[in-house]
C-alpha cells in the first residue's frame, strides 16, 4: 500500500495484518480521489474507521489543510501515527481513539470530506447515517466505502445521495447535504 499522488506519493504505508483488515485497493482509492480532486485542496478531513489511515493521508498528500483519524483499534491507532511520521503528516493529523458513533455524535469541528469504511455488512450504514448531517460542512461530502450487498437510502436524516460508484464488490456511495427542497426524513 503506497501514496498515490502528491507531495507524500510514492511512499510505502504500514497496514495490519489479519482476517479483520481490508485496506482500500488503490484502485478504489485512485477512483475516489478523482471524483473528488477539487475538493481536496485545503479541505477538512475525517477518516472514520481509519485502519492504517490511507485515505486521510492521501488527501493531506493531495493538500488537505488538516485530517482526523478515528479508530477504536490501538493496533490501528499506532499504526495511522507511523505512517503520519512516514509520510510527515504529523501536525496536519490528529489521531482519536474512539468508536464511529461517539466521534460523529461529539464532533465539533466541520468536516468537508468524510470517509467511512467500516467493517462490512454490520449495520454500520444503518447506525451512521443518522449522525452524520451535524459534522458535514456546507458543500462537504461523504464517501461510504461498503459492499455491494448492502443498500443505502437515497435521502434521510439531512442528506442526499448522490451516486453509487460500483468496484466490483466493493460501492462507494456518495453523500452530500440536503439542500432546501430536497427531500429527508
């Protein structure tokens, strides 16, 4: 696993081993990025489940002004600080040791991109939905890496999906805020 593009690119990113983790392909990271490329510059980035902390690191590559890294795993949480070392992210990232739920509810700050990659098919998008409204800015998005088993609805609870972006068996489901008119439960 490696750093796509940017000041960071080319560098080499420590993942944890084991039947739980499931990094994001590069493939599906590239995809990403390109559908968000204006957006990344100078934005405010969340990485929830953040595992090795890739997607928030390719954004600060890519220029993003700040990222926090959320996980609840300290195996995980050691290894998002050494690759923010490694690739010299460390003042522009923050690491938080907290569950998905308990940031989003809490969160403070505005962030103009959101990732998500849960663990898959555990009712995360169910659970998460709901909370994420509050901490998106205006003209933020959300990015929901899940499998393609699981359905996520087209608006609710203040926001709008906007695309399905389909890798195989992996879909990476796009969410914005509502705006007025928009309908949302």
């Amino acid at each position: 696993m490696r750093v796509i593009t940017g000041t960071a690119r080319g560098r080499k990113l420590q993942t944890l081993e084991g039947l739980d983790v499931r990094p994001t392909t590069d493939m599906v990271k590239e995809a990403v990025f390109n559908i968000i490329q204006f957006q990344v510059p100078c934005a405010r980035v969340a990485d929830v489940f953040a595992g090795s902390g890739q997607m928030g690191i390719e954004a600060l590559s890519r220029g993003a002004a700040t990222a926090v890294f959320v996980d609840s795993a300290k195996a995980s949480l050691d290894v998002i600080r050494q690759n923010l070392q490694t690739t010299g992210f460390t003042r522009q990232g923050t690491v938080l040791a907290s569950d998905a739920a308990a940031f989003l509810s809490h969160a403070v700050e505005k962030y103009d991109i959101i990732f998500l990659d849960p663990p898959y098919d555990k009712g995360f998008g169910e659970a998460l939905l709901p909370l994420l409204a509050r901490p998106l800015a205006d003209g933020g998005v959300i990015l929901y890496e899940h499998s393609k088993e699981e359905v996520l609805p087209d608006e609710g609870y203040g926001l709008v999906k906007k695309k399905d972006y389909r890798y195989g068996k992996i879909v990476v489901t796009r969410y914005e805020k509502a705006t007025e008119g928009e309908e949302t439960e």
